[in-house]
C-alpha cells in the first residue's frame, strides 16, 4: 500500500477548499429554505380550504383573519357568508366578480348592502308566478334583512300561459285593440316580502317587462287589481318605508284610491312617486287626503290626467298642510281652475318650497293668482310655469309679483308667451335673491 504523495495536514485542507465549492443540486429547482411556508401558513390555507365544512373565522386574530378573507372564494353559500363575514373587501370582490359596472356610492358606500340589495332585486325580476318557488324569496329574506335598504324594480314578470290559453288570446286579439284589451295577470306578490325586510326604506316599482321584442303584448305592462291589493297590504305592513316610487305602470283612479288608503297615517313615509300613470281627478282626491293624514315632503304626480277639480283638491289640501317641501304637478291638465286654487292655496301655505306647474295649460288667470304668492309668500324657493300661455298680460303680473320677492332664486317661464321685458325683469329680482342666499349661507357657515 502505498503512500499518500501529501503530507496530513496538506491533505485536510484541501478537503476543505473542495467543500467551499461544491454545488446541490435539488430535486426542484426553484427550492429555497426561504420559500418554506411557516406552520401557521399552512394551517390558515387549510382553514381557507376547508371553510365551506367548517368555518372558522372569529377565533382568528386581525391578521390571521385577513389573510383568511383575502383568499376566501366568493362563489361561497350565501347562508354561510351573509351573517358571518362583515369585512367589505370580501364582498367588494363578491360584487366586481358579478357585474361589471359597480357604484358603491349609490349604496351608502358599502359593498356587502350593494351585493345585498342587487341580489335580491335580480331575485324578484326574474321571479315567474306559479313557476318560480317563493321559497327562493323567502330564504333570502333572512340572510339579507340587515342590509337592504333600497330596491330597484325596474321589471316583474308575469305567469307564463298555458299553450291552449295562448291560442284562445292569439285569435281574441284579432278582434280587440290595446284599449280594450283585459288581463288578469298578477306578478310577483310583495306581501311575502316587504314585512321581513326591516331596514327597507325605499322602493321603486315599475310593472312591465324589459327587452320583450316581437313577444310584445299589453299584458305585459299591466298593473292588475289584483296586483294592487296585495301591494297594498304590503306597503301597510312595511312600517319603515321612507320613499315609494309606483311609475309607468298604468296606475288609474280606483288603483290609486286602494293604495292611498293603505299609505294614510304612516309613521314613516316621505316622499310619493306616482308619475307617468293615468290617475285622474279621483285618484288627486285621494291623494290630496293623504296629503293631511300623512307627514309627506316630497309629492311627485308628473305626467298623469289630473284637471281643474283634482287640482282643486290638492289646493284644498295644500292650504292645510304643513309638512310637504316639493310639489311636481308638471304634464296634467290643470287649467286655470287647477292653477288659480293652487296659488290660492300657497297664500295660507307657509313650508312649501318648491312647485312645478309647467305643461298644465294654465293662461292669464292663474299668472294673476300666483303673482300674489310671488309677492306675499316668503317660503316659496323654485317655480316652474314652463310651457303653459301666460301671455303678456301674464308676465306682466309675474313682474309685478317678483318686484317683491326676496326667496324665490329659480322661476321658470320659458315657453309661456311672456314678453321679453317681463322676463328680463323677473329673471334679474332672481338673481338678485340669489346672491343673497350665497351670502346668507356663507354667513352662517362661518357661525358654525
């Protein structure tokens, strides 16, 4: 055997230089000890994973909580998620993932009553009588009562008809025109809802079906008896109603006067939308007795059929008020008789501050009694008379009027026949009010 050529301690630290060099080479070539992931890692994945068998979220300290969350699928049952996750980037994540355009501003700034509230209203659209279970409606409810404040109807669907039923209308349509024809299609019944959303403060409704193309047929757009009484009883029960908005929905006198009935003494209603419908005299009665068994601010019944006696009415009410703030009369055929009670109304009336008589067919007449609301009422803020004939005569009485305003910072009279002078004249008294307004509130800004 033969001896080594160094000597030991050459020897050994030549090991020793070899070992500085040498390289491992490990079976995944990305290893690092860095990219080990720490025990508590391993164990927030696992609860990630698991969460849909056994959610555990409370128990979690802030960050192990948000790291959880950050990961947490949003595809997850609603009935796990809903009372249990409050964090607003989760449903942030919920709500991007569903619809593409998003206005959390719209929703009080929070995503989980947005996700809520947009659900829920998909829900009741897309809702088909005798088809749809009322048990997907009624196991919402519980989930989404703390949340919702507001509903947006903009659709309701009605029952889908049996193909011998179809035939029999198909030829009965050949012999009736939209005027006549009759339906007694009901939609969706708000009675199993509106009680169990206890936070409900709003809500629009309009009856009618979006994007029916060639399956266009009146029935669609028809709000039946039917369909009243059971949104009656459901508006009474909604205790907690702030805002109702019944719109486009062919809503005429007999169907006003049912709901009106169930919306007296209200504890909590203040604002009532029933624009774009049919309601007559009748139905301006009835709304002129709500008007003094209600503590109503906002009043809006644009574009509907009310005349001279309705207007009357109203004006009856109006005088004896002392809650509402806005009135929107615009589009109905009050004439003079309509008008000239109205302005006779506001000489008693001290809380209105807001009125909108434009297109109601109103002249000279009506121009003379709200001349006298111009010069003696000091609540009134903003007047539209637009688009009725006032005439010269009018105007003049308009000018007169204003040349002792001190309130009023908008009056429109566009369209009304006014000459040039008058108006000119009007328009400078309100610019005038206007800049003392801004002065006013500036003042008391600084007091503050």
């Amino acid at each position: 055997m033969s001896e080594s050529p160094y000597p030991p301690v050459a020897k050994h630290n030549l090991a020793r230089s070899r070992s500085k060099t040498r390289w491992i080479i490990a079976e995944d070539p990305d290893w690092s000890l860095a990219l080990v992931p720490l025990l508590s890692q391993l164990c927030l994945q696992s609860i990630v994973k698991n969460f849909e068998k056994k959610p555990i979220l409370e128990e979690l300290g802030p960050d192990h909580k948000d790291f959880v969350l950050e990961r947490l699928s949003p595809s997850l049952p609603l009935h796990l998620t809903a009372n249990l996750i409050s964090d607003d980037g989760y449903w942030k994540r919920c709500c991007n993932e569903r619809w593409e355009l998003c206005d959390v501003s719209k929703y009080g700034h929070s995503w989980k009553r947005m996700f809520f509230e947009r659900h829920l209203e998909n829900i009741i659209e897309l809702f088909i009588p005798d088809l749809t279970d009322p048990k997907t409606v009624l196991d919402m409810a519980p989930l989404c009562k703390n949340y919702v404040k507001r509903l947006d109807i903009s659709q309701l669907l009605p029952p889908i008809k049996e193909p011998q039923q179809a035939e029999e209308e198909d030829d009965s349509d050949l012999t009736c025109d939209s005027d006549s024809y009759v339906t007694s299609v009901d939609h969706f019944d708000f009675g199993i809802l509106l009680n169990k959303l206890t936070n409900l403060e709003e809500l629009h409704l309009v009856y009618r079906v979006k994007h029916c193309g060639m399956n266009f047929e009146w029935n669609l757009f028809e709000f039946t008896t039917r369909d009243c009484e059971c949104l009656a009883k459901a508006l009474k029960a909604c205790k907690t109603l702030k805002l109702l908005r019944l719109h486009q929905s062919k809503v005429e006198d007999e169907k006003c006067r049912l709901l009106v009935k169930s919306l007296l003494d209200h504890p909590s209603l203040r604002e009532l939308d029933l624009s774009y419908n049919i309601i007559g005299d009748r139905g301006a009665r009835a709304i002129g007795k709500l008007l003094n068994r209600s503590k109503l601010e906002t009043l809006n019944v644009c574009n509907n059929n009310i005349r001279g006696p309705g207007g009357q009415a109203l004006a009856h009410a109006l005088s004896k008020n002392s809650t509402l703030l806005s009135l929107n009369l615009r589009l109905n055929c009050l004439g003079d008789e309509g008008g000239q009670a109205i302005g006779q109304a506001l000489l008693n009336n001290s809380t209105l501050l807001h009125l909108h008589l434009g297109g109601n067919e109103m002249s000279e007449p009506s121009a003379n009694a709200l001349s006298k609301v111009l010069a003696h009422n000091n609540t009134l803020k903003s007047i539209n008379l637009s688009c009725n004939r006032l005439g010269k005569d009018g105007g003049k009485a308009l000018e007169e009027g204003m040349s002792h305003n001190t309130t009023v910072i908008e009056c429109d009279i566009r369209l009304t026949e006014v000459d040039q002078e008058s108006s000119v004249c009007i328009n400078q008294v309100v610019r005038t009010n206007q800049r003392k307004a801004r002065k006013k509130q500036a003042q008391e800004s600084k007091t503050k």
